[in-house]
C-alpha cells in the first residue's frame, strides 16, 4: 500500500521500519519540525535513509498541508505516536481513511496523558488500541486491541518503553496487515464505559502527605518522568522518583521523613510510607539519588514535607 506515516520519536521510527519491511510504499513522512540546537528526529534520520521525504510543518491545519497530502495519493495514513493535531480535512484524505495508535484500552483513558492517569489510578491492566480515526479525541471504531499487565513498581516511563511502545508496533503493523487483507473491523467503542482525562501537569502532580501511601505512591509513578510528582521542602518544590509502597511501616506525622538511607527516603503518609529512591529540586535539572540529596541539604530523619 501507499502509506503516510505522521508521528515522531523512536515509536514511529520503529513503525517506519516495519512498513518498509512489508514492502509499502512511502511517498511521505511527517514529523514536528526540529529543534534549534537539537538532534533531528529519529523517524526523520530514518526516513532519509530510506529516501523518503520528510515534511515538517508547525502545524497540520492549513489548506496547504491538506493539498499536500492530496497529492501524495496514499491508500491509508497512519498516526504513530502523534503530538500534533492531525485536522479532520487531512485524516479523510487517503483512499482507505487515517489509523491512530493510542496507549489505553480504549474507550477507557482517551487524551493525551492516557499513560500516566493509568497508573495514577492504580490500574493493574494496561493495554494498547489501533482505531479509526474520526472527528473527536480517540472515539474512532477499534481495530485491535492488545491487552498487558502493569509490571510492579512501573513508571509512566517505564511502562510505555518496556510494554506499551513494542506492543504497540505490533499492533499498529497488526491493523495495516488487517486493512491491506480488506479485512480489518470498524468495533464501535462503548460510549458508556469511556472516559476523558486532561493533560497530566503540574496541577495534578502536588503531593497531599494527608491522603493515603499507596495513592500516593501511583501519584509518584503516574508523573514520573513527567511532569514529577512534587512536594515542598523550605519553600522550593522537590520533586519524586523511583517510588515504593511500604504498608505500615514506622509511622510519624504525614509528610515526615521516617529514616534515609543507600535505597532512598521514607516519608511518612496516611496507612504507610512512601520510599523515594531519586529526588529533583526545581532549581537543578538532574535527578539525583534521595540519600545524596539529603546528605547534601543536611536533611535528617524528622524533617518535614509540605
């Protein structure tokens, strides 16, 4: 088939490679453009190898894109992980419609932070959906759909890289095997079981030492490696990494730190504790190990987090 890839990063650069190894045509790769100062994208290194062309635009909206597409004359679109918006005058375009992959078992989590409300909310079932796309935000008919366990102790980071991202390939390689055999289905999501969330930030990322540990041990994962769960210590925010959840433990005030140690800090919540194996002040960009950190700053155990 004739096939217009649009995403970024090594999730789409993967994808780039599966469809050139089923022998697709590929008469266009769009990607955001670069950068200044940075390294170009890894699915634009990719495409140049393979002499595609790549286009990158700030935006998808403008009628000049559209007639770009238009004179791609591709069969199908796919959308790999996709940060911009893709204008519903562009996904209408190839012969056989727009395919979008999405890190959620739709309809549950739709949005773009569907990866770290998962695990915000402790859900212990994880998955990955390939859907036709239409008008609204991730409400097109499924494809496939691919079901995983969240590992222990998973990180927004960590469950995308190690089993949402090689799950995803394959089911988005999965959904063009599908349509180029006519046989791919259109299952209407269930209205009534989808949920929407917002754009994980800073405003959900505030720790509460009053609510129980082991929510906020899934707050910790749910933002790490962004945007950093965070607390406060002497009026500069702290953020948290490389949780734990100890049931009981040695109790104390919420928000105190129980005891520090080489494995991190223990902070005491409602129920248990929370151990932080790294930390990061606001004013430094680096993570750093808890235990150097509170050496540094002179913290010892009985000093409190707001």
């Amino acid at each position: 088939m004739r096939i217009i890839l649009v995403g970024q990063a090594a999730f789409a650069e993967q994808v780039l490679q599966r469809l050139v190894a089923r022998g697709d045509q590929l008469p266009a790769v769009y990607c955001p453009p670069d950068r200044p100062g940075g390294k170009p994208d890894p699915v634009k290194s990719r495409a140049s190898e393979f002499d595609i062309p790549v286009y990158q635009h700030a935006s998808l909206k403008g009628p000049e894109v559209a007639e770009e597409f238009r004179s791609h004359e591709a069969d199908l679109t796919v959308l790999a992980y996709v940060t911009q918006i893709v204008p519903e005058s562009v996904i209408g375009i190839p012969r056989l419609g727009t395919i979008c992959f999405h890190p959620s078992l739709l309809p549950r989590y739709r949005g773009g932070s569907a990866i770290n409300w998962q695990l915000i909310n402790g859900e212990t079932r994880t998955g990955v959906t390939v859907f036709w796309t239409d008008a609204g935000i991730d409400t097109g008919p499924i494809i496939v759909q691919e079901e995983a366990t969240v590992p222990p102790d998973a990180t927004a980071g960590s469950l995308y890289y190690d089993v949402l991202f090689p799950l995803g390939v394959d089911a988005v390689i999965e959904a063009v095997d599908l349509i180029d055999d006519d046989a791919a289905p259109r299952i209407v999501q269930d209205e009534s079981a989808a949920t929407y969330d917002p754009l994980c930030r800073d405003e959900h990322a505030t720790i509460s030492w009053q609510r129980p540990a082991r929510d906020i041990y899934n707050q910790i994962r749910g933002c790490d490696p962004q945007p950093g769960a965070f607390t406060h210590l002497e009026g500069r925010k702290l953020r948290l990494y490389d949780a734990r959840c100890e049931a009981g433990g040695a109790g104390g005030t919420p928000g105190t730190i129980t005891s520090i140690d080489a494995d991190g800090m223990q902070i005491a919540a409602q129920g248990g504790v929370v151990r932080v194996g790294r930390v990061r002040p606001d004013d430094q960009r680096a993570k750093i190990a808890a235990a150097e950190f509170a050496r540094d700053a002179s913290l010892a155990p009985g000093t409190v987090l707001t």
